[in-house]
C-alpha cells in the first residue's frame, strides 16, 4: 500500500478533498500540517473558479499555510492560457465569475454584449452571477459569430454541502453544442495542468502522489503524468465506483477520508 512519505511531493485536490465550499473536511489541515513537518514538497491543483490568492486566502481561514505558487487552480490557468494564445488586449466575454476579472483586469477588453467584437468566451459553472440566462444568451450569438469557447473545466458536476451542481465542463458542453464549435478546457485533467505545478514545485511527476475525490479529473489526469493516486470518498466518487474503475481512472489507493494518512 503505497505511502505519503515516499514521494517527493504530495498534491491535493481542493473540492471535495481539503473542503466542502468553506466547510473543511476532517483532518485537511492536520494532513497538511504532517507533511509539512516531514519536510515535503506539496501543492493544491483544483477545478475552481477561484483565484489562486483567494483558494490561498481559504485555506489560511482553515488553518492551512500554502503560498500562491503552490496553488494551481482552473481560473489561473484559463486565464494564463487566454493571455498567451490571444495576446494582452484581446476581447473577453467572463460569463465565468469575478476571479477572472480580476485575474484579467486591465489587460484584456471585456465585452458585455452581442454586438461587440469578440475573441473569446470564458466559461464556468452556473454559482456566478455572471451566468445569468441573458448572458448566456449573448455568448451563444458571440461563439455563432466566431469568437473561441474556453472553459476553465471539464468538470461534469461538483460536491456542495447541500448535495451536486452542475459543472463548468457541462456549461461548457452545452454551449459548445449549441453553437457548434470545439471548446478549450484549461483545468484537470489536461496534462499541461499537473505539469505546470511540477514545474513550480521542481519535482518531477514521477515521483509525485495527488489525493483526490474525482475519477475523471483528478485519478485520469494524474496517472497521465505518470503520478501515482490517491482516491478519498469524501466527494464524487464511490468505493463501488473506484474499486470498478478501470485503465487510466483506476487509483492506486482507496480511503474513505483523510484521517486514514495520518
């Protein structure tokens, strides 16, 4: 059975795995605690809409220490990929959620409406004001007119405290169907994601172990990199569902929760 203590690093998936929105899940901070009195490398590789410096900024309110290179998440990366394939000064309609105006401000030129001219549609979930049914009616009639769909994830749904909502990967999908075009998905579980954090962290994936709850994103995109995986029950996946599981979505370990590492 393998054990934290023999890798390199130790990456964690956020969502599902560290926290339940801002309702951290037992044993999340004294898990990251023992790794780092061991002496570890880790990081977090999450889905999220949010900015590294507010998933930082989350996990210092419960009791974690991480800094913002260690923090990868699927809005930092959508973003980093906008800015070096369709420049500084290209126009973004963010029917995503605040953290890429942020990340975006003041070197893009955002578009708020159908008639505009339009590089890019930056996709998320539907928890985002911004994901209002008039704007998706206006990103519709932007992608019809050529501008390029980019969804942070490809994330089917997600686990909540009150139960599953519905993913950027979906949200994604179905304006892709709609419009009939090919989206960009920047978050887990593209390879590039997992290795830009190796190369912040200088380790090579190899000798990296990632903790997560989803078979899909987090089990597939690690053991693509050549990571090996840890699967916790503590959101989207079942025993039944990772016991099964088969190819690259098998994990290497199950837990029911994170207390099993310490």
């Amino acid at each position: 059975m393998i054990q934290l203590s023999d890798f390199d690093a130790v990456l964690m998936d956020l969502d599902g795995t560290l926290w339940h929105e801002n309702i951290p899940i037992p044993g999340a901070a004294e898990l990251v605690k023992q790794i780092r009195r061991r002496g570890q490398k880790y990081g977090f590789v999450s889905n999220s809409g949010s900015s590294p410096v507010r998933a930082r900024d989350r996990l210092a309110s419960m009791d974690i220490i991480a800094d913002e290179h260690q923090i990868l998440t699927a809005a930092g990366a959508g973003c980093d990929y906008v800015l070096s394939t369709f420049g500084e000064n290209c126009s973004v309609l963010n029917i995503a959620n605040e953290s890429v105006d942020e990340l975006l401000e003041g070197k893009v030129t955002f578009v708020h409406d159908a008639q505009s001219p339009c590089d890019v549609v930056v996709t998320a979930s539907l928890s985002h004001a911004r994901a209002t049914v008039d704007r998706l009616q206006i990103a519709l009639m932007q992608l019809m007119k050529g501008a390029k769909l980019i969804g942070l994830c490809a994330d089917r749904a997600y686990p909540t405290p009150t139960g599953y909502e519905i993913g950027a990967g979906a949200v994604t999908a179905m304006l892709a169907y709609a419009a009939n075009v090919v989206p960009t998905y920047c978050g887990k579980p593209e390879a590039w994601f997992f290795l830009d954090l190796c190369k912040r962290l200088e380790v090579d994936p190899w000798k990296c172990v990632l903790i997560g709850d989803n078979l899909e994103s987090d089990i597939a995109g690690s053991k693509k990199v050549g990571m090996k995986s840890i699967l916790t029950l503590t959101g989207l996946a079942t025993r039944i569902s990772g016991e099964s599981a088969a190819g690259d979505q098998k994990p290497d370990r199950i837990i029911h929760h994170l207390e099993e590492l310490l």
